[in-house]
C-alpha cells in the first residue's frame, strides 16, 4: 500500500502543482486512497519532497534535483529566512513556527542537519516541534536557529 502510494503522490507532484498537505491529501483521495494527515505527513518526509518557488510567489511540492540540495547550509539558511516566524522553546522542546505550509520543508532542514541533540521533528502545517537531548542543548539550538534566520 505504502509503495502505491508512494508511486501516486509523485505521479501527482510531476503533473500538478501542490501547495499543501491538504492539496495532496485531496488528490490522493480522488485517486481511490484514503490517507490522514499525519500519514501525508511522513509520505512528505520519507519522500524528501521540498518546497520550490512556482514564479508567482508561491510554493509548491517537489522533488530534489540533487540529493545534496537537502544538505546544504545555504538551503538551510534561504528555507529558515523565508519560512521562519519565531523560535520558543520550553524545557527539552523547541517550537518553530513558520509561514503557512512551510512547516515540513524546514523541519526537513533540521532532520538532515543530522545534528546529534535532536532526537527528531514533528510539522504540522505552520508549527515544528524539535524534541532535544539533553535539555541542556536547547540555548545553543535556538542560538544555531537564530542564525539562520540572520543567514
């Protein structure tokens, strides 16, 4: 089922433009597959789709021309410039919270940074929860976050 699907969503991401989860999950539904949000979620990721200009000042899924592009610090810091709004944190956790939509192109970023205090992201549509060990770590994360930001 996960490899139909799989199959699907790039067919739909090569032959349309889609904005959103929910786009995606729309599309996917018209095409017989019943799928959650959380589940197009994990698709996004385990596909590495990223989220490229369309001209017009919008976003749309895509898939990476070079694998590397997932790893560059470059990227990293043109996604977290253009997607970021604000950085809190409480305890060992870091929320992020960006434009609408871009939630899981710049939790993409930080999963692939490979940086060894996080344990691991969640997006949603605007918000990213970056879970980090030890707690310790956090003032230096969000350090690293905010330079980012500043590129």
């Amino acid at each position: 089922m996960k490899g139909l699907r799989h199959s699907k969503i790039k067919d739909i991401i090569d032959h349309g433009i889609i904005e959103t989860q929910e786009e995606l999950a729309e599309a996917l539904r018209k095409e017989g597959i019943e799928i959650t949000q959380a589940t197009v979620s994990r698709d996004i990721k385990e596909l590495m789709l990223i989220k490229v200009p369309t001209g017009d000042g919008r976003y749309r899924y895509a898939f990476p021309i070079e694998q590397n592009i997932l790893f560059s610090q470059a990227r990293m810091e043109r996604i977290f410039r253009d997607a970021v709004t604000s950085i809190d944190s409480s305890e060992n956790l870091i929320v992020i919270k960006t434009l609408p939509g871009a939630a899981n192109a710049v939790a993409s970023t930080i999963d692939y940074a490979k940086w060894t205090e996080i344990i691991g992201t969640i997006a949603g549509d605007d918000n990213i929860l970056v879970v980090v060990k030890p707690m310790s770590a956090v003032p230096q994360l969000i350090q690293k976050f905010q330079s980012l930001l500043r590129g």
